[in-house]
C-alpha cells in the first residue's frame, strides 16, 4: 500500500514539474515575426510558365489498309482487335496490329458466289453457243447436199422437154441461194456468239478481279511497322490514343506513329491573358515532371493566331509548339513538362518582392524598418516587381505588414520625382518594344484540334497585392 503511494506522489510531481516549466517558457503570442527581404538588383526575368506534352517533331505513320481499297470494298470504320504495347520497340516488317476481318469476310463470301453464279452463267452460255453453232453447221451440210442434188437434176434433164429443164434449175437456183444464206447466218451467229461469250467472259473476270482485291484488301488487316523504331500509339480528333477497341477510318487509316526521337518538341497551351507576351524565338527553360533533375532548353517555333475553347469553360487558350534543342534517349513522347518561357530579361534593375508591395488608393508604398516609403513600379513576374524609385540597394523590405502600421511615417516622392520615374519608365518600355527580336519561323498556325485539354499555365503578370491587416 505504501509502495503505491510512493508511486502516486511520484507522477504529481512530475506533472506539476511539467506546469511549472509550461509556464514559464511559454512563447509570448503577442510578439510577432517580422519578415524583411533586401532590395535586390540585377537582372530581372519576366515569364511564363505552363504545362506541356512531349511528341516528335516528325513522325512516320503506320497505315492500315489502303483508304481506296477499303472506299471500294464500302468499309467505313474498322475495330483495331490487338496492338502491340504503346512504346514498344520494332523492327522494320514487325508485327503492330491486327483489324477486326468480320465485315471483309462476310463481304468476301458473298463476292465468292456472285463469282460462282458468273461462272455457271458463262458455262451455260458456252454450251448453248455451241449446240447452237452446230446445228447451224448441220444446216449448212444439209442445205450442201440438197443443192448437189439439184445439180445433178439439171445434169440429167438435158434430154427432157425444155419446161422439165427449166424446173429443175429453178430447184437449183433455190437450193444455191438457201446455201448461201445459211452460210450469211452462220458468220453472224458465230459474231453473236464470240460477242456473248465475251461479255460473259467479260464479267466473270470483273467479279474475279474484285475478289482478288479483297483477299489482297484482308492482308493489309495485319499492320506491319515500314522500318525499325519505336510505336507510339495514333491520337483521334478528340486526343485519345487508338488503343484495342478503337476505330480506324477508311478517309484516317493511321493505326499508329513512328516518331524520331532526336527531334523533340513540346506541345502546350498559353492563356488569352498570356498570349500577346509569347513571340516565335523566344527561348524556354525546359523540365520533365518524370526526371525532375534532367533540365533542357527550348525554343518558341509556333503561336497559334486562333484560340481554341477550353470544355466547360469560357476561357481560350492559344497553342504553343517549343523546340527542344537537346536529345536524351530516356525521353518518351507523351511525357508531362514544364515550359518556362522567357518573356523578356531587363538588366540592371532594383526589384522586391510583391508580398512587400502595398496600396493606397493610386499610391503604391513599401514598410522599411523606419519609414512607408511610397515607390514608382514597373514591370513583374510571378514573384517579384521592378522599382523605379523610391527605393535603394540598401534598403531592406518587410514583407508582412507591420504590428502597429500607423507608427511608421509616410515619406512621399516629390511630383518632380515621379514625373522623372515615369518618364524613365515611358523611355525604357519604347526601347524594350523597338528592341524586341525579330520573330522565327511562323506563327501563322491556326489551333489544333488534336488535343482538347486545359492549359497548366501558372505563369504571367500578377497584379500588385496588400496584405491584410
């Protein structure tokens, strides 16, 4: 029982120990963090970052049956049964991909008794012609003999009366001209004849010729790759890849793409807001979210001039095409980056960060650690604005608003002083603009319809920000 109150006071006193120490070096919330940030100077980066997806700058595309073929055969849409896997690495007369046969098969069973039934047509017409050519030249044997008759008839009435003779050469006269006409007949039978045999000959071959095309049409159902590289999977006019299950069409009958990979480009999409900023030439800061430590640089090639309607929404966006300048054989088409395009670089300048900037209805001010320092600004980027004046390098900025902001003293410019700021300001924006490069390749590209996804833009001009009090 004794041991158990020992135990007892034992714990009290370490919890009252705990208090005491509690209490004692509690933080005191009244005291507040003040954060200050040197004015710095230098160069100043203006840009704008988004969001982009790896493809190749070209791309060999591998084709499914022959759009003709398929148009003849009345085949519209076809069913992709198996693909090998997207990325996979080929040689050239490798397998890709198998098309569902089913519509083929059906329509080539159907062109085999067409074919069937042409053929016994173009038999019967040859038995008939033939029984028909020889009866007619059964008629002309009989129609020989019975003119020699007559003849001998004529030979053996020279010793009749001249009445008996003349009858008997009429017999012959008749005999000659039936002959002669049956002999007419037979040449134009033989004609008809030749001409029917043709004409059934004729369509047999058509039929025939249509079937050959379709067993030739069948084989093209199994896509081989044209040459060595690796398969990258085609996108349909809503960006989705052609995966098992999904339809080739006879007027679109790419299955899949082989891209070269030591030409990349990066595919992405700026804001209506950021648009104007991005210039064909500018240059890019690359990353791949996959390997966030490889870094590479890039060049603005397109601007779309058209903007394309993000889905549900009432934003636009422009898309953008940036050439990436180095190769690493670890990047893959279809992989997420990062894109921070360089806008425009202004040297030698004074800037701060924007948590420090404050508003007073037009008037634009700073705490330093004696003073509310009005300033003249210029340009930003996402975290940081240029100051004209105001301000100097030695300065040093808070970036949270002071506990008592009312102690600190407002020291204001003097009109002469912001009239020369502005004027610097006026002067150093018409030579940005008078100095800006000129544009490289094209920008006269109309949207894509490739892809409908939302930009990942992050990146553009902020608007100046007072923190709360």
């Amino acid at each position: 029982m004794n041991s158990n109150r020992k135990i007892y006071w034992g714990i009290a006193g370490i919890v009252t120990l705990l208090l005491v120490v509690w209490f004692f070096v509690k933080p005191n919330e009244s005291e507040t963090v003040t954060l200050e940030s040197p004015v710095k100077q230098g160069l100043f980066v203006i840009s704008v970052t988004t969001t982009g997806e790896l493809e190749a700058k070209n791309s060999e595309k591998i084709y499914g049956p022959s759009s003709s073929g398929l148009r003849e055969a009345r085949i519209w849409e076809l069913k992709i049964d198996d693909i090998i896997a997207d990325g996979s690495i080929v040689d050239s007369g490798d397998y890709v991909a198998s098309l569902d046969r089913t519509e083929l098969t059906n329509k080539l069973k159907d062109k085999e008794i067409e074919i069937e039934q042409y053929q016994n047509n173009f038999t019967k017409t040859q038995l008939d012609t033939t029984m028909e050519l020889r009866g007619a030249r059964n008629d002309l044997v009989n129609l020989k003999y019975a003119m020699e008759e007559a003849q001998i008839g004529v030979d053996q009435s020279i010793y009749e009366p001249p009445a008996s003779q003349r009858q008997v050469q009429i017999e012959l006269d008749k005999s000659k001209r039936s002959y002669d006409q049956a002999e007419r007949n037979y040449s134009l039978r033989t004609e008809k004849a030749v001409a029917n045999m043709s004409e059934v000959s004729t369509a047999l071959k058509k039929k025939q010729g249509e079937y050959a095309k379709l067993v030739e049409l069948i084989n093209q159902f199994t896509v081989k790759a044209p040459k060595a590289g690796m398969v990258i999977y085609q996108r349909d006019w809503e960006g989705k890849k052609r995966g098992i299950g999904s339809t080739v069409s006879a007027w679109e009958n790419v299955v899949a793409t082989l891209p070269n990979l030591r030409e990349m480009i990066t595919k992405t999409y700026v804001n209506e807001i950021d648009i104007s900023k991005v210039k064909a030439g500018q240059k890019v800061n690359v990353g791949i979210d996959a390997f966030p430590d490889k870094k590479f640089t890039g060049e603005v090639i397109e601007v779309a001039n058209i903007g394309e309607q993000i889905r549900n929404s009432n934003a636009k966006v422009f898309e953008v095409k940036i050439a990436v300048n180095e190769y690493d054989s670890i990047v893959r088409p279809a992989m997420t980056t990062k894109n921070t395009i360089i806008t425009n670089e202004i040297d030698s300048v004074m800037f701060i960060p924007l948590e420090a900037m404050h508003n007073n209805d037009s008037v634009q001010y700073v705490f330093t650690s004696e003073r509310r320092q009005q300033v003249i600004t210029g340009k930003s980027n996402e975290n940081e604005i240029i100051i004209l004046g105001g301000l100097s390098a030695s300065d040093k900025v808070m970036l949270t608003t002071p506990e008592k902001p009312e102690d600190y003293e407002f020291s204001y410019l003097s009109k002469e002083q912001i009239d020369s700021f502005k004027t610097k300001k006026d002067t150093t924006e018409n030579e940005e603009k008078t100095a800006k490069p000129q544009m490289r390749g094209s920008q006269n590209f109309g949207g894509g319809t490739d892809s409908k996804r939302p930009p990942g833009n992050n990146g553009g001009q902020r608007m100046n920000r007072s923190p709360k009090r």
